[in-house]
C-alpha cells in the first residue's frame, strides 16, 4: 500500500542487518541455532489472523500522517495527482495502493520479473514534496516485496531526475524517505521499484 501525503506509499506535501553475531563456543552456536528454528517454527505457527492484526496495529499506530500534519504537510490523494503504475493485475490497481487497508497492496501484472515496476504521480499544479512513505509488509509477502526504490522528480516524465534512493527492510512497518532538501516544486513523481526480493 502506498500513501504519497507511497506497497503502501504516502507523499506529504506543503499546502501550496539484520546484523547476526557469531558466538566463539560451538555449543553456544548450536545453542543458538536450535534457539533459533524454534523461534522460526513458532512464528510459521502464528494463526494468520494475528499477522493480520499485527499489520493493522503497525499500520496505524505508526502512520506518518500524524508527525506530517504537526509539520504542516498533507497527505496526496487522487484529487490532487493522477495516480498511475506500470501494469496491475485486475482489482489490485492503483487504487490499492490508497485504500488505507495493510492488507490490500497494488499487485503488478509484468510478465517479465526483472523489469521495473513503477508508480507515476502526475500533479494538477507544481507541488512540493516532503517526504514518500511505504507501508511494507515483508511477510505477507516475502517473494515479491519491494527491496530498492528509486524516486525521481521533475516537470514531466520526459526530464525526470534522480532525487532518492533508498532500500526497504525485511519488516512490517512504514518505511519513510524524507525528499524535502532534494526537491522543489514538482509536477511529475516517480517511483521505481529497481529490485524486489525473490523469497
């Protein structure tokens, strides 16, 4: 899902490794390591109903429109710019990327995976942008979240220009690329995804 204020994806606008330690002791390894697939058993347990909720709580709890609208910024919907992607599935268009649910999200339709799956915003006035927020839900999932993402800015699609690129992690949760020193006003934002993970 994506709110640009964008899988969920959010602009804001103004008004105009998982590191892993390595234990020196064999048994504390194999310790850690059983330790470890016991955990991943009971997650792979977790009715899916929770991870469901979860999603919901994280979603909400942490939605980036709150510290936005204390900032001044607004969230971008539909009326303000046309939002378009570069090929869905039917009934997971667009639209889903702005629907509010976690649990929805804009499914591409590309034949080929090693091709870019993009999100066009086009504005009806130049606009600045603030800050794109992604809400990613890398267990859901897994084999098709996205992995980079490069926006890109400009006054038509023909003379974008690279603003930001940024990686999303293996999580639940919004990620969030603050763009407001690398941009002015805008009439076109694009959103690429360059490379998703592959399960």
């Amino acid at each position: 899902m994506s709110d640009d204020y964008a899988d969920h994806a959010s602009d804001f606008s103004d008004p105009l490794d998982e590191s892993f330690q390595h234990n020196a002791s064999g048994i504390e390894q194999s310790d850690h390591s059983t330790a470890e697939q016991n955990e991943s058993e009971a997650d792979s347990n977790i009715d899916d109903s929770v991870k469901e909720e979860r999603a919901r709580d994280m979603y909400e709890e942490s939605h980036p429109d709150k510290e936005q609208q204390q900032q001044g910024g607004r969230e971008i919907g539909f009326q303000e710019a046309n939002w378009s992607v570069s090929s869905h599935r039917p009934h997971w268009g667009p639209e889903k990327l702005r629907d509010n649910n976690p649990l929805t999200y804009w499914q591409s339709d590309c034949p080929d995976a090693k091709k870019y799956h993009i999100i066009d915003l086009t504005f009806r006035q130049a606009t600045i942008i603030k800050q794109v927020s992604m809400f990613i839900d890398f267990y859901q999932d897994e084999s098709y979240t996205p992995k980079t993402v490069v926006i890109r800015g400009g006054n038509s699609i023909r003379d974008l220009v690279d603003v930001l690129t940024f990686e999303c992690p293996q999580t639940v949760g919004w990620v969030n690329a603050d763009i407001s020193e690398a941009t002015e006003t805008t009439t076109t934002l694009r959103e690429t995804i360059t490379d998703r993970r592959t399960g």
